[in-house]
C-alpha cells in the first residue's frame, strides 16, 4: 500500500535539502521524493546516497524525480516521471516490474496515457499555483479534479491511486480526499511546517 503523503524535496543546495529531508523524516514522513533541479549530477549522486541511507534507517520509501539510471545506481524505490521525461517503458525496463513509477498528468488524457503506461501512481495537479514549478500546468483547481474524477467513472475506469499536487495547503486535505483523491503530494507545506505530518496522516485515517 502507498502512503497516502508524499513529501516532494525543497531546497536550492545539498545542504537545505537534506536539512528539509530530515526535518521530513523526524516528524514522520514515509515517503520522500528527492526533487532537485538545475544542480549537477556529481552533487545529486551524493545527495541521492545519503538519502537512501536515511530513508533506509526510517523506513521510508525513497523516491527519485526523473534520473532513472541515478535511482538504480543509488538503490531508490522507484522514479517520478513528468510528461516530458524518460518514457515510462524505457524506466520500467531499467528498474525492473518491482520498483514503484509514477507519473505526471494534467489532463484526462494525461491520465489514461499514465493509466495505458501502467504507472503505479499518478499525480495530478496543479491544484492551484506552485512556484516549486518553472513550467507550470494550467492550474485544476476542485473542480477540475471533479470533472476528471467523473469522466473516468462514468466510462467506468478504475484508477490507480492519484495524488493531488501543486500548491497544496492542510486547510485543503479533506476537500481532497472527498473529490476522490487517494493521497496528497506537498512540498513547500511540509518544508516550512514539518509538524503537520501527522495531522495530514490523521486526515487519512478518519
């Protein structure tokens, strides 16, 4: 079973991301998402080890954003992939049927391409503006997750577990969950109050 939070890394060098990470950890996170852009492969590697080291000592799932050959150099869970990235096929292929993909989507057609690909998860989004995001997707807002929800029950499709994503705040979990939503993906929430970890999971388990 996936958690139903993911916590997507934060920081602009090695050392806020692993102080974010860590913060992430210690208040409970089980799941982290190593997302560090425009840095060089050198110091993402040694981000990545370490991370998988402590995710290893915390039981948690460690997550890569794209770099599919870095995530099984480094032993990660599994990989994210955006629209724009390695084909899913080609990472399944590199990592294998027992590692954890997911996906990108934005759109209804997003998600049955992602369903077609066989991600394990997806995450959709944005549901309002992020700047953790250069080039950001037209923002869904509730009631585009409505109307995206509905089309897929009504042709009767089962989804794999979607996650909301983009600009996510506590005040919004339950609307969330409501809409249909099997978990939540947060960043700078999370980054900035670690401590609402717990009350998120709770959310879930009500």
């Amino acid at each position: 079973m996936l958690s139903r939070l993911q916590y997507i890394s934060q920081g602009a060098n090695a050392e806020e991301q692993e102080k974010n990470i860590l913060k992430a950890l210690l208040n409970g996170a089980d799941w982290i998402q190593v997302r560090w852009k425009n840095t060089d492969d050198k110091s993402l590697e040694k981000l990545c080890a370490k991370i998988r080291n402590y995710c290893s000592d915390f039981g948690a799932k460690y997550i890569l954003n794209d770099h599919v050959t870095l995530a099984k150099e480094t032993g990660a869970d599994g990989v994210h992939l955006g629209l724009a990235d390695t084909p899913v096929a080609e990472a399944r292929s590199i990592l294998g049927n027992n590692k954890i993909i997911g996906g990108t989507a934005n759109t209804i057609q997003d998600l049955q391409q992602r369903i077609d690909e066989k991600c394990d998860y997806i995450g959709l989004g944005p549901f309002r503006f992020t700047s953790t995001k250069e080039k950001l997707s037209p923002v869904l807002g509730p009631e585009g997750y409505k109307n995206i929800f509905k089309h897929f029950q009504d042709q009767q499709i089962i989804l794999p577990p979607v996650f909301a994503i983009g600009g996510i705040q506590l005040e919004d979990i339950k609307l969330l969950q409501d809409i249909g939503l099997y978990g939540v993906a947060v960043s700078g929430l999370i980054a900035k109050n670690p401590e609402l970890i717990s009350t998120i999971k709770t959310i879930f388990n009500e």
